[in-house]
C-alpha cells in the first residue's frame, strides 16, 4: 500500500483521479490539493464521490504536500506543474505530470508552443507515459509525462503501421472530435450549453493545436524520420469521448491481412486496446468511462489510402486512467489494477 497524493483535484482530471483510484487495492489517496476549494470535502465539489473520497481539500506550501504521500499525480496546467515537480521530486517522491511540461523532449519546440521552461534539465528525464510504447522505461522511473488526450487516440491508431513502414509518414491526416470535458472545468463561452448543443465545429485549425509537436514527436520516433502531419480538431456536444479517424498512403506490398496481422502482433496482448473486427467501427459511447482504446481500420482501394479509427474516452485512457496505469508501472503493481471497469452504456 502506497500513499497518493492529487495535485489539483478539483479540476476534470483531478476527479477522475479520485474516482479511480477510491477503488484501487494498492493506494490510500492521502491528500488532494484546490485553493478554491481548500478545507471543504472533495465530494461537496463533486457529489458522485460521496462516501467513497470524503478527504478535505487543503491549499498547502509544496514541501508541505511532500510529507504526506509517496508518489504524487500533478493534475494541474502547464507552467504550474514545471514548478512543483522538481521540488516533489527533490523529496524523493515519485511524480506522474498531467500538464504538457515535460511531454516534449525538445525545450526549444516547448518554448516555441508554450513559454518558457524553468525546469528543463528535468526534461531528458521524464519518460512519456504511453505504456504501449514505453513500458520498460516506465517501470522504475520517478517521473512520467502522462500523454495529452489527442496524441494518445492518434499515436496508438499510428504506431503499428509506422514501425513497419507500412503507410508513407507524410501522407498523415488526423481528424479528431472531442467532448467539451477536453477543454477544462474552468467557465467559457465557447462551451456552454448553449454554444455547444445541437452543433458540432473544427476549431484550432491549420497547425494551432498545441498537441500538434507531440502527435509529430512520437510519430517521427516511429517512423525513423521527421514528420509533419495535417490535425484538425473538432469540439463535439458530448460531455467525454475522443474519435480520431486517420488518414494515410499505403506503402506498396501491404494489405488487409497484413495489416491486421501488424495489429495482432503489437497488441495482441495489451489489456487496454481492443482490436475490433472488419467493419466494426469504434464508438465513443463503448469506451466511456473506462480505459480502453478501441481501434479499427478501412483501406480504400481506389485511393491506395488507409482509414484508421480509434476511440477512448478523453478523462481515462486519454488523462487519468492512463496516469494510474503509469503509475501501476512505475510501483510494479499489476497493470490493470484499479482500472478494471467495463464502459458505461447506455
């Protein structure tokens, strides 16, 4: 049993953290940090948890928070977190980052999208918390750059067929719709009730998203080589859920049989991935609320082009259900502890 602590639970992620990690045999969640909340239950902020994570929310210096669990979730935005975690892992804690601070291996590209990096020499450290990928790096390290909900949709729909130079790279198009969860718990118009239902829009359009460099890092990783990509995202009137349909050019000699077979090999064996079958198409509403990524696939043989279809939901598998399955890893507990629930449907 190791104790936890949630930096920033009052936000989105902050509450699924919660709701996760209540039932996990292997953790005591032993602080949970708001200051606009701070001295009142989280379960008065978010009434699904009551009786299950009744814990006080406190506004406390960081070495403060440092004595009272063992390995911290930093769920709070980019910049905030740069500044806590070398602190949280000074004091020997274990750190699992939700922000985007340390996702990007190259500073200069992080300035370039964000601002300024004032704990950059923890960057070459931070191991990116895709388990699929990463896993042998993941086991035993003390801080991991949890993936942005996007990037896990499109890289995971990706990276069998790059690794074996199945689709040309820079025929890539991503086209991605998310829930209004996405964007935060913070109050904005653009995704009010009323600006969002019954409507359905692109937005960040043509190289403006910053998930944009971290789709490209782990895709030109993959593919041995830099790449650049075409990411639309649009916002969908739905609370949770990420749909990416992607787009490529085949590589001459592939078909479908071998590029279901590239599938099976990868991940055959991964708990979280569901393969589905030939015209099974994936759904957001048959992942909501768990941790699974669904993924499927067309080709279109008038164009040589591929269509590649996945679905997660953005909370779990795509921000806090993917920061426990880090965090499993990294304590070497079983991977799918906690994490065990069937999606919700209807």
């Amino acid at each position: 049993m190791i104790k936890v602590g949630i930096i920033g639970a009052s936000g989105y992620t902050g509450a699924e953290l919660a709701r996760i990690l209540c039932n996990h045999p292997e953790v005591e969640i032993t602080v949970a940090t708001s200051r606009q909340y701070a001295d009142r239950p989280l379960s008065d902020i978010f009434q699904n948890l009551r009786g299950k994570v009744d814990i006080l929310c406190e506004n406390l210096p960081v070495e403060e928070l440092c004595r009272k669990a063992d390995l911290f979730f930093t769920a709070v935005p980019h910049k905030t977190a740069m500044d806590l975690v070398p602190v949280l892992l000074a004091a020997g804690k274990k750190v699992v980052d939700l922000s985007a601070d340390f996702r990007l291996r190259d500073v200069a590209v992080y300035e370039q999208w964000y601002q300024p990096h004032s704990s950059s020499r923890l960057v070459k450290e931070a191991v990116y918390g895709l388990p699929e990928l990463y896993r042998k790096d993941i086991a035993g390290c003390r801080l991991v750059a949890n993936p942005g909900c996007y990037p896990t949709s499109i890289i995971l729909g990706l990276a069998p067929l790059l690794k074996a130079g199945a689709i040309q790279p820079q025929s890539i198009i991503a086209d991605s719709k998310s829930g209004t969860s996405g964007a935060g718990r913070t109050a904005q118009t653009g995704n009010l009730f009323c600006e969002v239902h019954d409507g359905f829009r692109p937005y960040k359009v043509g190289r403006t998203h910053r998930h944009t460099p971290e789709i490209e890092q782990e895709v030109s990783a993959l593919a041995g080589q830099a790449v650049n990509i075409t990411f639309t995202p649009h916002l969908l009137p739905i609370a949770r859920g990420i749909l990416s349909t992607v787009y490529a050019t085949l590589t001459p000699g592939f078909n479908r049989q071998t590029i279901s077979e590239l599938y099976r090999e990868e991940y055959g064996a991964e708990p979280f991935i569901r393969l589905l079958g030939e015209d099974i198409f994936p759904a957001t509403q048959f992942v909501r609320g768990s941790n699974f990524c669904d993924i499927s696939f067309k080709i279109d043989p008038a164009t040589e082009r591929i269509i590649i279809m996945s679905a997660i939901d953005n909370i779990v598998k795509g921000a806090s259900g993917q920061a426990v399955q880090n965090m499993n890893i990294m304590c070497g507990f079983a991977e799918t502890a906690g994490l065990g629930i069937v999606p919700l449907f209807p």
